[in-house]
C-alpha cells in the first residue's frame, strides 16, 4: 500500500512538472532556418533534484521525508530523467526551470543535474535556469543511516559557472546586481530570467535590477520583441500563503510589465499548479 502510494506521488509529481508552452509569433514574420510562426517552450520548477550519492534512502532520509511537504524525493532521479526524455521527445523551443532545481543547494546535485541537462542541450533542446532559495548559500547534508553529514553547497557565483551553458554564457544581457539575465528564445521573442533570491534582496529586487528589467523591456518594444519573463517567486498572491512567496517588489514589476506589454510570467515556489 506505501509503494502504491509513492507511485501515484510521482506520477502526480510528473504531471505538475509538465507545462504546456506558449504559442506565437504573427504567422507573418520573417522566419531563419529552424524556426516558425509558432513555438514552445516547456517550464518546469521545484524540481528539489538530490543526487543518488548523497543518501542510502535508510532511517534518516526517511525521517526527513515524511516530515516534509510531499516531494517525492526517493524517486527524483528516475522522475528527473524520464520528464527529460519527455522534453526531448517533444522538441520544444527551449525548456525553462525557474529555481529550487536542488534539494536543498547541495554542490553535488547540481553538479550530477548539469550532467542531465547537457545531456538534453545535447539533444537539441535549449536550457534556461534560475536559483531559487533552496538552491544557494544553504546548510546542507547528505542522509546516510541514522545521521546527516554536512556537504558543501554553492554561491552565486559558483551556481552561474555550474549551469553556464544553460543560459548565463549566453546570455543577451546579465544584471550586475543579481543573476537576471535576458534570453533568446527565438528571433522574435526574449525571456526575462529574474533572480529573487539574492543575500541582499530575498524574495525581492533591487531597485538596481529593477532599472536593469526596465531597460531590457524598453529595448524589447522599441526592436518589436515580444517578452516573457520567468522568476522563482510569484508576482501575484495564489494561495493562502503571501510572505515569503509574493515577490516584495510585486507593484514595482508589474507596473512595468504592463507598461512595456510583457505578456507572460512563469514562476514556481508554490509546490501548486495555478494558471
């Protein structure tokens, strides 16, 4: 009866992971080779991936399992690879993973994550990522028999290094301020990637990333790109839950959003599906 329920877990788990992408540009467009008048991306957030190195599944990992909020952990790697076969089978335009993509910020799994994701640009499908605030400056363990040992985790610095070829390398623009950075999804259209999880502004932006934002939107109308933007935390409220959720800069960013008429944000944190 507990493993049928651990099934059905994952497999609720994998539907969450699964957002349909959005479709676009005018029919009219000037096209480049490999590109048309639709496209899609996939979005998937709060993966919490832990590395099978880092635990024997015994009494303690256990422990902290049922005494957490439903994550499937004990089967995140075969979760993980079979969503990736998924994405590759279905040969979007980008896929994005918008923070808490580690358990709980372990160097170790982002390393063994990264090794994934290659894996999937490999195949043809390009990756953009986020941190969320699992994935940075953590006090972080591995669970082996009935103790944790602490391991090492990753700064910001190290985490843009880790996943460089998953956006920051390429990147159309980088904020000094945090780890934002403007993507390409195709020649028509850009996707903000707003880190909110920085020592100086968690949950929140910087009115020097706010600048930043308020730039590359304005850039984007007057070159007629149309704008995605992809953050960690919400912009609105989508459940009981507010603090520590809601981005502190809320009314800031989405007074800009509307005045530069971005049309989407994707974001996570919630452990929920809310459209």
């Amino acid at each position: 009866m507990k493993r049928g329920r651990g099934i059905l877990s994952c497999l609720l788990l994998a539907s969450l992971l699964l957002l349909a992408g959005c479709s676009g540009a005018p029919e009219n467009q000037t096209e480049t080779t490999g590109e048309t008048g639709s496209w899609r991306v996939v979005v998937a957030s709060d993966l919490h991936y832990l590395a099978p190195s880092l635990t024997d599944h015994g009494a303690l990992f256990r422990r902290v399992m049922e005494a957490g909020d439903g994550k499937v952990t004990e089967l995140c790697d075969e979760i993980t690879d079979a969503f990736l076969e998924e994405v590759k089978a279905e040969e979007p335009d980008a896929l994005i993973l918008t923070g808490d993509i580690s358990f709980n910020g372990e160097k170790e799994s982002h390393l063994a994550l990264a090794e994934k994701l290659a894996a999937l640009e490999e195949a043809g499908v390009p990756v953009l990522v986020l941190p969320g605030n699992h994935d940075l400056y953590r006090s972080c363990y591995s669970f082996f028999g009935d103790e944790g040992e602490q391991v090492e985790s990753v700064s910001a610095e190290e985490f843009a290094a880790i996943y460089g070829a998953f956006g920051f390398d390429e990147a159309l623009s980088r904020d000094d301020d945090s780890l934002s950075y403007l993507a390409r999804i195709n020649d028509t259209t850009r996707v903000l990637m707003l880190d909110a999880d920085t020592p100086h502004d968690f949950c929140s932006l910087s009115d020097k990333t706010l600048s930043w934002i308020e730039r590359r939107l304005s850039e984007a109308a007057v070159e007629g790109k149309r704008m995605l933007v992809a953050c960690h935390q919400n912009l609105y409220k989508h459940s009981m839950f507010g603090a520590g959720y809601v981005l502190g800069c809320s009314d800031e960013l989405h007074a800009l959003l509307e005045k530069y008429g971005a049309e989407l944000m994707l974001s996570g944190h919630m452990h929920i599906q809310h459209i």
